[in-house]
C-alpha cells in the first residue's frame, strides 16, 4: 500500500500496461513528435478534468515548474503565492517552506519564505510568497500589499503533504474569485490527487476548475510522464510561441502508450467502483478500532488515498499537522511493516494507496494491523503479543 507515493493506482505490472509498452517499444522507443496516443491522452484529460489544452513534460517537478513559468508569462509579474507546508516538486521557486520547522515558519498570520534546502537562493525565494492552507485573508492581505505583482497561487486543492488536509466549504471558488479579481491565476497541483482522488481528481470532487492543473505520478501507470493543462486563455500562450514550453522526451511515446491505457482500460468506472468499495471498508475498520481502544486518533480518506492522523483535533493547515506528535506515526509504520503491509515510509506526511488491483485480503490485514497496533498503544495487548508483532 506504498503505492510509489501514489503511481502506483494501476498496482504493479497491470496487464493493460504491459500490453500497452510492450507493443509500443516494437514500434519505437522515442520519436521526439507527436502521436496518436499524445492526442487521445489530451482528449481525455481535457474531458476529465474540464480543460481543453493540454501539453505533456515528464515529472510532478517539470509540470508544476511549467506552471509557475507560465502563470508569470501571462501575467508579466514575477511573485507567486505558496501554501504552507505542500510539497510541489523541487524546482527553486516552489523549494520554499514544504516542511519548515517551527522555529522558522515565523507568525501565523505571516509566515516566512523558509528555503528548504540549500542552494536555493534568497533572490529566488524572496519572489515566492506564503500563506496558510484554508486561509483566504492572508491571500487577500498579499495581493492587496503587493497590487499588480503577483503571477497567481499554486496550491493542493487537497493537501497531501501533511497527511491530508481537506478543502473548508467554499475556499477553493473564492479563491478563485479572489486571485482573478487582482488579475492573478490559479494552479493545481494535482500531481498527487489527479486519478487517485477520482476520475476528474480533485477539480471534480470540488466542482472547482483553476486556470492550470499538473498532473503526474498516477497517470502513466508507472511511467514517468505528467501533463500540464490549462485553459484557452493560459495555454494559447504556448501555441502562439509567447511561452516556450520544450523538452526532448515530453510525450515520450511508451509514456503515452502507458497512459492511454491507464486512462482506457484501468481507471475505468467500475475501477473507481471497487476502491470506494475497500476505501469504504478500510475506513470503517480503522474507526471501529479507533473507537474500541479509545486512541487518539481519526482517519482521513479521499478515493483511493487514506491516512490515519494522531490527535482528536481537526486539523485545517500544516501548522495544526505540524503539532502533532509523529511518533504514533512512526510505531504504526513499524506495525504495519512487521504484519506485512508496506506503507510510505514517512509516517506521519503520507498516505495509503488502494490500488485497483488491491482485494479484500489486502484491506483486512491492513486494518487488522491497526487493531494489533491500537490495542497495543491502549495498554490492551499482552508484552508477549507486542514484542511478537514489533521483535
């Protein structure tokens, strides 16, 4: 249930995968121009996701660094917002507080441009700005400081780099409303949600569409390949040559192949049908336990994504998340890895994936494990059954 941190949703070597790369590399490894996969992939996601232009790079890192770049070609401005706390792959401009400690994330109300690694310069990361998840003033508060020089926001529409952190009721339209009313866009980064949070991903959970959306990790079935779209507007930037949006590899086609098959013949309606079958099963099992042994806990799922958080308490940004005491999350991981389920390493940040080729074995064991580890955490269970579980 690692998942490859979300890829793998089609599970491993799905034979409409193999099928689809092993009749492609017959016919050629890399072209370097389009195909005709390229053109039914982008149809299909311009049908999922509600965007009708669509152009293919090969990462989460190069779909959300296009994004930045094109937000500010549009616009002609240079500073861009940033939530707090998400992760959008590691190019400069969005290298900026994804996991900040709390001694430097500075107040609430405004938090500091934190570089989160080295190498990073301070030019580069002055330009992005940052603000809370949930936290609609704050914006407001930026673009009326900084009027007519912020390109626009990029952002999780469902956060997932801090277990996950769900939209409040009406965020995602105002902000919307609010970034468009400065002149500023909206991007999703949907490298994680798209595919897993549904067919539409998260913009069609939401009924939220931005001006630009990445997706990646998912799409390719265990390609590398990630897509941006966007609408007319924003993308005809790159088919006038405004923007120069390049790459040799971008819609590789056994990426293409691997993608038109997953979008085809693996996360199909009846696919999505049988994960909210486990996803419902998963969620029930782990609160069943959660309320049997009194832990401090409550489960969180979107799709086929799902984690357990260590605190009673509602938690609406990385801030609440941050507080949390992770090494629940890490004693889990270890119950989990030792009972036979392979779990994101990084406890307390990442998810579960129930994959189409999951079953109901895979679901029971899983929570079956929560059960072991619940009851071992409440003092329930033997020193002998917890040193056979953890030993």
């Amino acid at each position: 249930m690692h998942g490859g941190y979300g890829v793998a949703l089609a599970g491993h070597a799905h034979p409409a995968i193999v099928a689809a790369v092993q009749h492609q590399v017959a016919r050629g490894t890399h072209f370097a121009q389009p195909t005709r996969d390229a053109l039914a992939v982008a149809r299909e996601l311009a049908r999922r996701f509600e965007l009708p232009q669509w152009r293919f790079v090969n990462s989460g890192t190069e779909a959300t660094m296009e994004a930045v770049h094109l937000m500010r070609a549009v616009t002609g401005r240079d500073l861009i917002i940033k939530i707090e706390g998400c992760y959008h792959g590691h190019h400069d401009s969005v290298q900026v507080s994804v996991y900040p400690d709390a001694d430097e994330i500075g107040p609430a109300h405004r938090p500091a441009s934190v570089p989160s690694s080295t190498g990073i310069p301070r030019a580069i990361t002055d330009l992005t700005l940052i603000v809370g998840f949930n936290d609609l003033a704050a914006v407001d508060l930026l673009l009326r400081e900084h009027h007519g020089q912020i390109a626009g926001l990029i952002l999780e529409p469902i956060m997932m780099n801090a277990g996950i952190i769900l939209p409040e009721p009406g965020y995602l339209a105002d902000l919307k409303e609010l970034l468009h009313a400065h002149g500023a866009l909206l991007t999703y980064d949907e490298v994680k949600t798209g595919l897993t949070a549904g067919p539409g991903g998260a913009t069609g959970m939401t009924g939220v569409t931005p001006d630009i959306i990445c997706l990646a990790k998912a799409i390719g079935g265990g390609l590398s390949v990630a897509a941006v779209g966007g609408t007319d507007q924003v993308m005809g930037h790159v088919a006038d040559g405004t923007y120069d949006m390049v790459g040799t590899f971008n819609g590789n086609p056994l990426a293409m192949a691997a993608t038109r098959a997953m979008l085809e013949e693996v996360v199909t309606p009846e696919a999505y049908q049988r994960i909210e079958r486990l996803r419902r099963r998963a969620v029930t099992g782990v609160e069943r336990e959660i309320t049997k042994t009194g832990l401090a806990a409550r489960v969180v799922s979107v799709g086929a994504k799902g984690c357990i958080v260590f605190t009673t308490e509602p938690v609406r940004d990385f801030r609440d998340f941050l507080a949390i005491n992770d090494s629940y999350s890490h004693a889990h991981w270890l119950f989990q890895h030792n009972g036979g389920v392979f779990l994101p390493p990084w406890g307390k940040s990442e998810q579960w994936l129930i994959s189409v080729q999951h079953d109901e074995a895979d679901i029971d064991r899983f929570t079956g494990n929560v059960a072991t580890f619940a009851a071992s955490v409440a003092g329930v269970s033997s020193v002998g059954q917890v040193r056979q579980i953890t030993g």
